[in-house]
C-alpha cells in the first residue's frame, strides 16, 4: 500500500473520531449520568454496569487459565465478534433511555442476564469443544443440555450482536454476498453464512438444523455442512401441524434425532434431566401469561424489552434454567409493584402497539424514541407471543410429544407454515387480548413470507379499523433502510393515519 | 444451426401461446375435468385418473404484474406473481382445482394469496415433506390418498386403485415416449435442438397427455428423418427452477450453445421418470415416484445428489458447461447456488449463473454473458 494512501486513509478515519467519541460518551456511564438519570435509577443501571463487566472479567480470567494466554489470544483472533460483548452496557445505556423505576430496572436486568447467557455460550463454545454440537436457532437444545452437551445456536450471534452494535452483521453480511450468496435473502442466513465463511464460527462434533423457520435459513445448511465438514441431523416439520398425525411424525423424527445425538457423540439422552428442563419451561411459560395478564391493562406495569427481549433469549436459548425461571420470577414481582400501585411503565403511554415479524435487531431502541416520541408502547410482538400448553412430563413419550408441539407452535415457527390464518388469526387475537390500537409490522426485506402476507393483513385491518404501519427495514443491515428513515417512516403514518402529534408539541397546541 | 421448424414444431409452439391450449378446452368440452398445479412435487398419474387431466401452470406472454406486486409484493419470485396476475385475470378460467404445494414460502404464500382473492371451489395443499425416509414417505402417501379423496368427493371421479393404475400406466407410456427423444441428445450430433425439445415438454405439461401423445409420436417419426445438428460451439445444460420460456434457451441456443439436457423443475431429468407399479398401494409408488423425479433444493438432506445428477449428466451427455438459471428472489436456489457453483468448479465443470425473471427480458445482457461463457471455455 502506498503511503499516500495510509494517510489518505488515517485522515477519513480521523474525521470520524468527533463522531466516534460522541458515541462513546453517550453510551458510557458518563453519558447515562448527563442525560439526567434519578439517583436512584443511576444506582440501579450502576450495580447492573459492574455486575456485567465482573462476569465479563470473571470469564476472561477463567478463559486465560483454562486455555492459557496464547490460546485465549487465539480464541480472540478466531472469534474478533467477542469483543462486541463489551458493548453491553452501552445497549443498556441505550435502552434504558427516558425509562425509569421498575421499567427501566427490568431491562437492566434483561441485559444482565443476556450478557450472563452470552458468558456461558463462549464458556460452552471454547472449554469443551469435543462435546460440541451446534444447533439451528429454531430447534432448542434442551435436548441437547438434557443428554449433557455443550450446545451453540449458530445463528444466535447473528441476532445478539447487532443488539449490541448495529453494524456487527454488517463484514459478515458482505463476505456471504460476495461468496456468491444471493443478496436478497435474509440478513440473518447472510450473516451466519459469512460468520462461517470466515472462519468466526465453532465448528462442532455434530450439528442439528431444521425446516425452519425460512427457505434461505433451511437452504444455507447446504453450504454449512459442507463448510463443517460434520454429520448433520435435519428436523422436518410438516406444513400443517396442528393436528396429531403432523405431531406424531415430528415427535418421531425428535426420536430419531436423539438416537442420531447419541450415536454421533458421547451422551445419552437423561429423561430425568429432560423433566427438568420440560418443568422449567412450564415454570416460565406460567409466569410469562400472569406477566401478559398485567400488561394487557392500561396503563402497562412493563412493556417493550421486558417482555420481546426477554423472550427471545430465555425461551429460545436457555429455557428451564434457573436463572431464566429466576429472571421471569423477578419480572413478575417487579410488574405486579407496579401493577398493585398502578404505576405505568412509562407515563407516556398513548398507543399501545404489537410488532409483528423480527423485532428491529439494529434498531432495537426505536420503541423506545416511539414512547418518547409519541408514547408508543410495544406491548407484545411475534416472536414472544404463542398460545401453546404445558409440557406433560409424564413419560418421555408425552415429553417428546408435547415439546414438539411447543417447537412447532413457537413463534416464527407457526407463522411461516399452514395456512394464511395461522398468520393472521394470532394478529387479532392479540388485538383483543392485549386492548392494542395499532399494529406494526416489521417489514423485513428478506422475509419474502412476510412480505407476501402484507396485502392481506392490509385489508383485513382496514376493515377492522385497525391502523397498521408497515415499517420497511432489512433486519440486521441499516444500510437498507437507515434509523433516520426509519423514524421517519413512524413519523409520517403517526401524523397522517393517527394524527398524532408529537408529545413535545402537546403542550405547545 | 437450429433444424427448420417442421409441422410438429409449429402445434407445439401454438399449444404454448396460452395458458389454456385448445387441447385443453377440448378435454373440458368432452367432459373432462383439468386441475392446476405449478411443482414438480405433484404427481401427475394420480390427477390423470378417470376424468381428471393435469395442467402445469405457466403464464405466456406475461407482461406485468401489477396487481400481484400488490398482494404478494415485488419481492416474491416473478413467477408466482405472474401465476397470481394471471388468476386475477381469470386467465385460468376452465381450471376447475387447483393443487399446491409448499414448495417454498413463495408458493405458500401464493396459495394463500389465491386464496383469499379468488376462493376457488378447489383448492388444494399438499403436504410434501422436506426429507425422505420411510416415516415421510408414509406421510406423504397418506397426503396423496387425502387428496385422491377430496377429488373424489368433490368431482365425483373414480379413484379407486384400479383407476389410479390404469393412470400410472398412461403416464408411464408417455414418460417413455419423451424419455425417448431426450435421449437423443445424447448423440454427438442430436436431431434435435434444446428450444425444441422444451418447446415439446412444455406443450405437453400443459396439455392433456393422451391428446398430445399422437403429436409427441409424429415429432418421433419427424425428428428419425432429420440430420443431425453439427454446427454448434458447446453442449450446454440448464439447471435451475422453473423455465417456462423455451425463448430463453433459444437465446442460449443463438450464440453457439447446444441446450442438450435439462435439470430443471420443467425439465425432464430426471421429471419424467417412469412410476415403478408394484404392491398393493398406489399411493406409496406415486410418493416414491415424485421424491424420486424431482430434485430441488427444498429438500434438505439432497445436496449431494443434487451435485452428483448434474455430474452425471455432464458425463452421459457429454456436456461442456454448466447454466444455472435462478429466477431473482427465490431463496432455495439462491442460497444452494453458491455452494452448488463452488462445488461443480471445483470437479472442473464450467458454470455460468444467471439470475433472471421468470418471464423473459434482458435479452442483450444475456446474449453477452452466454456468449462470454462460451469464450471462456475455449469453444
């Protein structure tokens, strides 16, 4: 490289620094205290900001005895995305922005136990790498933890990371794209394509994927399991599956995989183990619906993160763990105070809204500008809400059974299969159950599903009168559609279809 | 190079100007009852019994797809937007059922979309899995059956197992007739060009088969008194989803590539396999046949054979290069394509991919890049 060119390039990255240390400010501890915090938010968001950074340091430490400074290094090199995790605090700081009281302490808490789970992944990933198995996010490994393995959701880093930073997808989004992956599939395949790609992935003994829930999710296993080069068990669920002969046959193929598990590692599956996790999952499952029967009342006692952003974690990662049931436990004490007091979440609360589709990965604090903005408050969403029974843990038959059907009836996962309806129907049922006023949709660009379903849903809602914002938005890549076009796209249907003004205007009128 | 066009050819070609051929109107005038379907995952024979008569599904001389962007968005495959455009314009007005199949979210949401557009009387899913093994073939014999009976039911048509044979060997006899003259492509100067023969197995999917039948014979006997074809650069073949067109290949053709083997949803390698009729149940010969004729990347754990029928076929077919066509937005192929062109390389086998619409455009960048192709193989 020329040397004209080094300076060229130092130059363009020195005229971002003024930018890059605003940024940092503001997601910094300092930042959380200027923007005016109450002392004793500030004390709650400053206990969270050291419990993080003491697992963080914790793990670094075991990390550097258990494979010692060079393999450490190493694994760092591998895995470049790690250092992303110490951006955990800066996301709280984000998300916890206008909130306060009980609200903005469940998101801290939210955000602790993500960067705990987050720990345990890279513990399991690194420490113990012969009894690896990797999994496709949408077939949990509660079977998997049941028969003792170290388990990793290879597409998990793809949703977590942009979270964290908005731009984490973006190197891995490209190197897909330039191997050849088709650029209009979802961002998340792309993301996990180009993370393999380069090498950024554990590769495993085994790997577990499915049908589900997408084409491009299912199809990039292709290139996966060569890339791997490892045995790989497909799960296939049917089209229509809420009917026995569709549950016995996944149940079956759930059985088959086991025996697949335990032929091609050194497990056994632990029934006992599973009833544990199963009960687990009723456990939250239990809490999760009284967290939903306080939230359905206006105002809200917690809204937006307490709810999506816990589910998508503690359900799909590590459900039935004690500290997932710990997390929901804490969440319900925390929503009944508020609830009993009739204290809101946000004493902005106007419109209460769902979203459908892929919450806003890169994106994630835009409801909670909408609250502050318009005081929008996200109630529910797609990927949280479900209307499945408990686990019979009776026998491992009625566990295989009623888990697939949890599986099969989770969210995604029963909205990209069946009929339209099974798309639809959920939309309205939460409409009543939730005593919503808008619905919004995630428009994701690659979810061609989705996208397909939006001129139905359009004029179903219409003739309900139900207002309905399609937000356009790629999930993991804001080079598609940008936070500020984003915003504006809520501005314009606030204003034109809500005639809503902005609630900093409010008293100005 | 391409033969002058004889009788044959022009009946083919004019069966193909509709969605709905005057063979197609004839049937339904005699009484006879034709059921849409647009996968390859459909078995043909079983929607052949008693009355019945299969169409595949194609919109010819599409031009736009306005209202279909509307419902299904721009983002879905052009090819089920054409589908849907064209059912908005009742342009599929004898169909009297229609059968779908899960292929993919895009043809899914088609359904649903039709759906709730249109209401037809019958409308049909079929529930193919996405892998094969004996739990999933048992499956998808028990979907055929619940589908043969709904038709019985709902049109009053005979399927009982001796009718569903009697099918089966009507389709065999045809699949051996086109069989036969896509094996003359094998020869090192074939009769035949690629344009024509997909010109043939289009008009025949999309026409009653005992009514195209004697035309597919005469081609047989026209095609026996033709020259070989000598004149031509490289022998192509075209992988990929749905081609409809034959116009698309006849551009490959103009540069100086021979089409002389299809692997693709319209194609008949390996979609016009025979029915292996044994046993007591029809259902379990037509789930075996239709995992067996057709390979798409829906199917997860099919990688590998997916690799080794296009290897093969460059070997029997002597095939110098490789066309893989996606039509733009289709997440299976666009997704198995990269690990699908890596792979084919890496066994010395040239590809060009190509990402097209499903009706035809882009003429001139396509005589180009096909033409660039076949430079760089050397021819």
């Amino acid at each position: 490289m020329k040397i004209n060119t080094v300076i060229d390039n130092a130059k363009s990255k020195m005229t971002d620094l003024p930018y890059l240390t605003k940024r940092f400010l503001r997601n910094s501890w300092a930042g959380y205290l200027a923007r005016g915090a109450n002392p004793r938010d500030a004390a709650v968001f400053a206990k969270y900001w050291i419990m993080n950074w003491a697992a963080i340091l914790h793990w670094i430490g075991q990390s550097i005895v258990k494979l010692g400074p060079i393999g450490f290094t190493r694994a760092l090199y591998h895995n470049p995305w790690i250092l992303i995790l110490l951006r955990v605090n800066g996301a709280s700081n984000r998300l916890t922005l206008g909130r306060s009281g009980m609200y903005h302490d469940s998101i801290c808490l939210i955000m602790h136990t993500i960067c705990l789970g987050v720990i345990d992944q890279l513990r399991q990933m690194l420490f113990d790498p012969k009894r690896l198995v990797i999994f496709e996010d949408l077939v949990p490994y509660d079977i998997g933890r049941a028969m003792g393995l170290n388990c990793y959701l290879l597409e998990l880093m793809g949703i977590v990371l942009p979270i964290l930073y908005s731009d984490a997808s973006l190197p891995y989004i490209d190197e897909a794209e330039n191997s050849g992956m088709n650029p209009d599939a979802c961002s998340l395949p792309k993301a996990t394509v180009g993370m393999v790609l380069k090498g950024h992935m554990p590769k495993g003994v085994a790997m577990v994927s499915s049908n589900m829930p997408c084409d491009a999710g299912a199809a990039s296993y292709a290139f996966i399991q060569r890339a791997f080069n490892i045995p790989t068990y497909r799960v296939d669920a049917p089209y229509h599956f809420y009917n026995e002969r569709a549950e016995k046959l996944f149940a079956k193929d759930v059985k088959g995989m086991i025996a697949w598990l335990e032929q091609h590692t050194p497990c056994r599956m632990d029934w006992d183990r599973m009833r544990e996790i199963c009960e687990g999952r009723n456990r939250m499952l239990e809490l999760e619906t009284e967290l939903w029967e306080m939230i359905s009342v206006k105002p809200a006692p917690l809204a937006s993160e307490a709810v999506w952003l816990s589910h998508i974690w503690h359900f799909n990662v590590t459900a039935g763990h004690s500290r997932s049931i710990k997390l929901y436990e804490k969440l319900i004490k925390m929503a009944r105070r508020n609830y009993e007091n009739k204290i809101a979440a946000t004493k902005n609360e106007r419109y209460r809204a769902v979203l459908w589709n892929p919450p806003f990965l890169h994106f994630g604090d835009i409801f909670n500008w909408a609250e502050r903005t318009y005081g929008v408050v996200l109630i529910n969403d797609s990927m949280t809400y479900n209307h499945h029974g408990p686990i019979d843990t009776t026998s491992p038959d009625t566990m295989l059974r009623d888990w697939g059907r949890t599986v099969m009836q989770g969210p995604m996962v029963r909205h990209t299969r069946g009929p339209a309806e099974d798309y639809l129907d959920d939309i309205f049922r939460m409409i009543e159950q939730f005593n919503l006023d808008m619905v919004w949709v995630a428009n994701h660009v690659g979810c061609k599903g989705g996208q397909a379903m939006n001129g139905i849903l359009r004029e179903r809602c219409r003739a309900k009168g139900i207002p309905l914002l399609i937000l356009d938005y790629d999930l993991s890549d804001r080079r598609i559609v940008s936070h500020d076009n984003m915003m504006r796209q809520v501005e314009f249907f606030m204003e034109n279809v809500m005639k809503a003004k902005r609630l900093d205007q409010q008293g100005a009128a | 190079m391409m033969a002058t066009p004889g009788k044959t050819m022009k009946i083919f070609e004019e069966l193909l100007e509709s969605p709905q051929n005057r063979l197609v109107e004839q049937a339904v005038k005699d009484g006879r009852i034709p059921i849409a379907y647009s996968c390859s995952y459909v078995p043909e024979a079983l929607l052949m019994a008693d009355k019945l008569f299969p169409v595949r599904l194609h919109t010819p001389g599409v031009t736009g797809t306005e209202i279909a962007d509307n419902y299904l968005s721009s983002f879905v495959c052009s090819y089920c937007r054409s589908l849907l455009e064209f059912i908005m314009d009742d342009r599929f007005d004898q169909i009297k059922g229609w059968i779908s199949v899960p292929a993919c979210i895009h043809m899914q949401r088609l359904y649903d979309n039709m759906e709730y557009l249109k209401h037809p009387t019958f409308n049909h899913i079929l529930d193919v899995p996405r892998k094969v093994n004996e739990d999933t073939l048992e499956w998808m014999a028990e979907e055929l059956k619940i589908l043969a009976d709904k038709l019985a039911a709902h049109f009053g048509v005979d399927m009982s197992e001796a009718s569903l044979k009697k099918a089966m060997q009507v389709w065999n006899y045809f699949a051996v007739d086109v069989q036969s003259i896509g094996e003359l492509r094998k020869e090192p100067n074939p009769p035949i060009t690629g344009t024509e023969f997909h010109q043939m197995v289009m008009a025949a999917l999309a026409s009653p088969k005992d009514l195209i039948l004697p035309v597919i014979r005469d081609f047989q006997k026209e095609l026996s008194a033709r020259e070989g074809i000598k004149k031509y650069r490289a022998r192509l073949m075209v992988v990929g989803g749905h081609l409809h067109d034959p116009e698309f290949i006849r551009i490959i053709e103009s540069q100086g590539g021979l089409v002389v083997a299809d692997r693709f949803c319209t194609g008949t390698i390996p979609g016009f396999e025979t029915i292996k009729i044994n046993g007591t149940n029809p259902y379990k010969n037509m789930a075996q046949h239709v995992f067996q004729k057709a390979i798409c990347p829906r199917m997860m754990e099919e990688f590998d054979r997916r690799l080794n029928t296009i290897v093969d076929i460059v070997k029997e077919y002597r095939v110098d290069g490789v066309v893989l066509e996606i039509i733009k937005f289709c997440d299976l192929w666009g997704v198995d394509a990269m690990p699908l062109v890596t792979a084919l390389r890496e066994k010395g086998i040239p590809v060009l991919k190509l990402e097209r619409e499903y009706r035809l455009g882009g003429e001139g960048q396509l005589r180009t890049r096909v033409q660039a192709f076949i430079e760089s193989m050397g021819k």
